[in-house]
C-alpha cells in the first residue's frame, strides 16, 4: 500500500489541534429497525460540518511555505470547498473554490463566510476542471483535490481510525461513496488497526460508477449523476480505486426514495442534522438487512450541511 500506518497516524498528530473528535451515537429504535447493533460516526458535529476538514487540513498543513504563499484552489460540490476554505484561513492563506451553479446554497454561504474567492461554473466535471485550470494559470495555486489524492485520503482515514478505537469489536464499517476519498481511508484503517472488519460502501443508483467500477474491475471514467445525495455525484477517483478494489468487501446500490427514507428515520431517533449522502450507508443496510443481521455496525455519517428550507419530507 503506498499509504502505510505511519502515514495515518502522522496525519492523525498534523490534524489532531485543528478538529474534533466527532461523537458516537446509538438508537435502540434504529437498532430495533434494522436488527443490527449501528455505531454512528457524526462528522456532522466536525468543523465546517463534515469530515472533509480532516483531508483539506491534512493537506494544507503539508504544503511548504512557498507554495502556500500562493494559496490553495480546487472544485467542489460544497464540502470539501468550504473544509478548503477553512483549512487555508487558519493557515492565513488564500483559497479559490470552483463550486457548480446548482450548489447547496447553505455550502455556498459558507464558503464565502470562511474567506475564500468562489467561482462559480456549470454543473459538470468538465466545466468544473476547466474553472479550476484557469483559476491555477491566474494565481498560482496548489490544486488540493476533493478525493484523488494521498494527503487527503490520511486525513480522512483518522475517521475510521476514532470509530474503531471509540466502539470495540466492531464487526462491519460502512461508508458512502462518491469520489472514494473517504471510504478508501476508511478501508485502510480498518486494514491497519482491525484487520477482520469489513468495511463496505454505499452509492446512490443514480449515481453508481464507483459501484460499477468495483464490480467490473475497471475504473468508470465519467457517469451523469442524478441524485439527491449531492455529495456522492462526483466521479470515483482512481487512488482511491486502487485501494477500494483491494480492501472493500462489496458496494451497495440504494435510490433517492430509499435514501429519503433513512434520512427521515435518522432525524427522529438520532435527533441530528443530516444531509442526504449521510444517509446512504444506513439505507444500504436496511435494503441488506439479512446480510446484516445482528452485527455491530459502524457507520460514518458523513456531513451535516443541508439547506433546512428544502428537505425531502
């Protein structure tokens, strides 16, 4: 593995002054419900609202002070845009945020509130990357990827890393999946510190490339999402593909209606804020519940920034 556990644990240290240790939530009903023993991982209550702060830290601290000097950029659907945006502020540095047109408005506020130049673009990769390009050619900038990249994969492995440290004898860890960043470190640390944990993923139908990906063996280079789960239309990146082919049990399919729902059952019995791609991991195993059945269960709720005036129910 290129990622080795000094890596992680380094990352871990890096990061440990900037963010929280996220809480570990249970409910008996959701217990009940599904007939599993389910550990929620609320990054949720992480700065900027979701566990991207983690990787965006990681990798801005690990810039040398040259490059820093002339900020970070990158293109975003809203969460790692506005954890890159924090990361660069509490470094004092600029960051420029490519963001589609269709983004959350509540992801956009925020990364405005952190500082940083947004510019906004269409609604696809294409667009986005050539937003980013041109963004780079005028400043200078270090491109600090959403998912595709080693220094964000460490950071976001310290996620998984707390979980199977908060919760003994965890059976099974499931993560959503949309660029790959999270659940390839997920996997890897469940690799490292637990090696008999499966770890799984989660994807909305309507956007299944890393599904595909995973089960054809080669890497899905471009799809059309359509989902509700904003955060998971991104396009599996190939890092993360190397590593999530080796280490991930088996990915599972869930559409919008069955989303919808999981995200309605975790607002009444966990009592928190979520956005849609949270709930995925959850209405994955209540699709899969006798796959499932009677195991303990971690799973990573991603984020929490969702626009509360356009929930799904």
């Amino acid at each position: 593995m290129k990622i080795k556990l000094k890596d992680i644990e380094a990352a871990r240290t890096r990061i440990n002054p900037f963010i929280h240790r996220s809480p570990v939530l249970s409910s008996r009903l959701l217990n009940e419900i599904s007939g599993a023993e389910l550990y929620f991982k609320c990054e949720g209550f992480q700065k900027t609202g979701s566990f991207k702060a983690r990787g965006a830290t990681n990798a801005v601290l690990k810039l040398d002070e040259k490059l820093a000097q002339k900020g970070v950029a990158t293109h975003s659907s809203g969460n790692h845009g506005q954890a890159l945006a924090w990361a660069a502020k509490k470094r004092g540095i600029p960051a420029y945020i490519v963001m589609p047109e269709d983004a959350p408005a509540v992801k956009v506020a925020a990364v405005r509130g952190y500082g940083a130049e947004l510019i906004f673009c269409e609604a696809s990769l294409a667009a986005r990357e050539d937003g980013l390009e041109a963004v780079i050619a005028r400043t200078g900038a270090t491109f600090i990827p959403p998912y595709n990249h080693y220094d964000i994969i460490e950071g976001q492995a310290s996620a998984a890393a707390e979980l199977i440290e908060d919760v003994s004898n965890l059976e099974t860890i499931i993560s959503p999946v949309g660029g790959g960043g999270l659940l390839a470190g997920t996997a890897l640390s469940a690799y490292y510190l637990k090696e008999d944990i499966k770890v799984y993923a989660a994807e909305p139908a309507g956007a299944d490339d890393a599904f595909r990906s995973f089960h054809s063996g080669e890497l899905v280079r471009s799809h059309q999402p359509n989902t509700i789960a904003d955060g998971l239309r991104t396009t599996l990146g190939p890092l993360n593909f190397e590593i999530i082919k080796d280490l991930v049990s088996d990915i599972f399919l869930v559409n919008d209606d069955e989303i919808i729902d999981a995200m309605k059952l975790i607002y009444q019995h966990l009592k928190i804020v979520i956005e849609p791609s949270c709930a995925v991991p959850f209405a994955a195993i209540l699709k899969e519940k006798d796959r499932f059945k009677g195991q303990r269960i971690g799973l990573i709720l991603s984020g929490a920034n969702v626009d509360l005036q356009k929930l799904p129910f």
